[in-house]
C-alpha cells in the first residue's frame, strides 16, 4: 500500500472514486433516454473552457464546468427545437468546441499542446488540492439531483409524454439532466480525459444492464462497476506508468465483456426452460371441437 504515501496518489484516488460514482449515476439516464454520446460532445465543448481557464489564468476545472454548462444547455435546446438540421448544428457546436480549445490555449501565454494532453486523456500526477476541492463540489451537486430527484428523472427517462401528463416540468428536468452531464465530464477529466469520460459514464451501466433487471439494481450496480474500475484503474496506472484515462476504459470494457459471456448462457437456458414451460401448459389446455366447412369437426386447442 506504498501508493497511499504519495500525496499526489492520494488525490488522484478521492477524485478517481467521485468520478467512479458520479459519472455511471448520471450516464444511466443518458443510456434509457438513448444519449449515450451526449458526454462526448460536452467533452468536445468543454475543450473551450479548458483553453480559456489557461488564456485567463484562471483554474480551468471551473472554466470549463462554466463552457460545459452552456454547451450542453445549447445542445438540449437543439435537441427539443431542432428538425431538419439540429444533427448539423450539433456537429458544428461539438467541432467548434474541440477547434476553440486547442486555438486558446496555444494563445495562452504558458499554454501548451502538452498542457492539452493532460485534459484530453487524464493525468494522475496533475491532480491539485485546488482540482479536488472542485472535484467535491461539483460531485456534490451530481450525487445530489441524480439521488435527490430520481424518481422524476426516470419518469422523463422512460416516457416524456406521460411524464408530462402527470404534471413533471419535463422541459425543467430535461434541462437539469444536460446540466448534470456536462458537470460530470468535468469531474471526470482530470482522472479519465474529456476524449474517454463518455465512455464511463455508459459501460458501467451496459455492464450493469447484463445482470440487472430494475433500474435501482442497475443504478446502483453500475455505480459500483464505476468506482470499482476507477479505483483499480488508478493504481494499475501507478505500478505500471499507463495512461489512467485508457486503463480506467478499458477495464471497464473487459469487466462488460466478461459478464455478457456469463450471463447469455444462463439467459438462454433461462427462455428454453420458459418455453418448455409454455409448451407444457399449451398440451393441457382443453380440446373442443369447431365444425369445419364440409360440415364436419376439427380437434381446436383453445
């Protein structure tokens, strides 16, 4: 356990594990609302924040939660109103994020392409006591609306149109959860990378998904696949000097992998021994007859 002696270790864990719980507990409303890359584009967006924290010199944590925010408000909006051409304006607006961010911060005086790369793909030694204090609040206000309002924000998740029926300010929460999502990606830059947050925020849940059948036993199955992969991810990053961002991901994709090949057997024995029990049930059912149209009758099991 030599790793807890390093300082730097032990912030790259408490944000490793913040990130592991807030980003599959808002990535499984995107996943049943079928936004699975809505983190990627706000991750796209977030670069501009980024290049701006390093032009203004200011912390960019919170400049890009700032841009983030804005982005992913922007990118709701479209999706509401947009028809015919709301794909190409969310194009523009992921593209253009990404563009602006490299732009800035190579406009920044003591900004850099190698500055960049640490935000792209996570860095654990890059972990400050100014990041974590932010990692905690903003990871609050994540834990807060995704627990505090889950009952409503499944409700929009599963069927806006009956939401809205029942009285839900579907437009409000819609907005909270694009909100929510871009607060999450930047919790989760610093330890996995804006180009590798999207897919946290959505393996854990499909990993979840393949043993789960409730929404609460994937919520919380997924939280606990995140922060498991987040934790081992970090310290495998530690002995072996690889990239946390690509080793967190890919854990996570294995520990997927190997629950889908345990789990499609039993399910396929699962729907044999239910169609034999269908079977079983048809060949009690009551035999009566019905006159055919040469007058005579046939044997009809009803």
């Amino acid at each position: 356990m030599e790793f807890l002696q390093d300082p730097f270790m032990q912030r790259a864990l408490l944000a490793a594990v913040l990130v592991g719980i807030t980003a599959p507990a808002v990535g499984v409303h995107l996943v049943q609302r079928r936004q699975a890359l809505m983190g990627d584009g706000i991750g796209h967006v977030a670069m501009t924040g980024v290049g701006l924290g390093f032009l203004l010199s200011t912390n960019p944590v919170w400049m890009a939660t700032l841009v983030a925010v804005v982005g992913s408000v922007a990118m709701e909006l479209i999706r509401a109103y947009g028809r015919t051409r709301g794909d190409i304006a969310l194009a523009m607006l992921f593209y253009g994020g990404m563009a602006g961010g490299v732009m800035l911060i190579n406009l920044a005086p003591n900004g850099s392409n190698a500055n960049l790369t640490s935000y792209l793909f996570g860095s654990l030694s890059t972990v400050s006591d100014e990041d974590v204090t932010a990692i905690c609040l903003l990871a609050g206000f994540v834990l807060l609306v995704t627990v505090g309002l889950r009952r409503q924000l499944f409700a929009i998740s599963q069927d806006e149109e009956f939401a809205r029926v029942t009285g839900l300010p579907v437009r409000a929460l819609n907005l909270l959860v694009a909100v929510t999502a871009a607060v999450t990606v930047t919790v989760a830059m610093r330890v996995v990378g804006l180009l590798l947050v999207s897919a946290l925020m959505v393996v854990p849940v499909a990993a979840a998904q393949q043993v789960a059948r409730s929404f609460v036993v994937t919520f919380v199955g997924a939280v606990a696949i995140g922060t498991a992969v987040t934790l081992s991810g970090t310290v495998v990053s530690y002995y072996q000097d690889v990239p946390p961002g690509a080793t967190i991901v890919l854990l996570a994709i294995g520990l997927f992998v190997l629950l889908t090949v345990l789990v499609t057997p039993l399910a396929r024995r699962r729907a044999r021994a239910l169609e034999a029990v269908e079977a079983e049930c048809d060949l009690d059912l009551p035999v009566t007859r019905r006159p055919t149209v040469d007058g005579a009758t046939d044997g009809v099991r009803v």
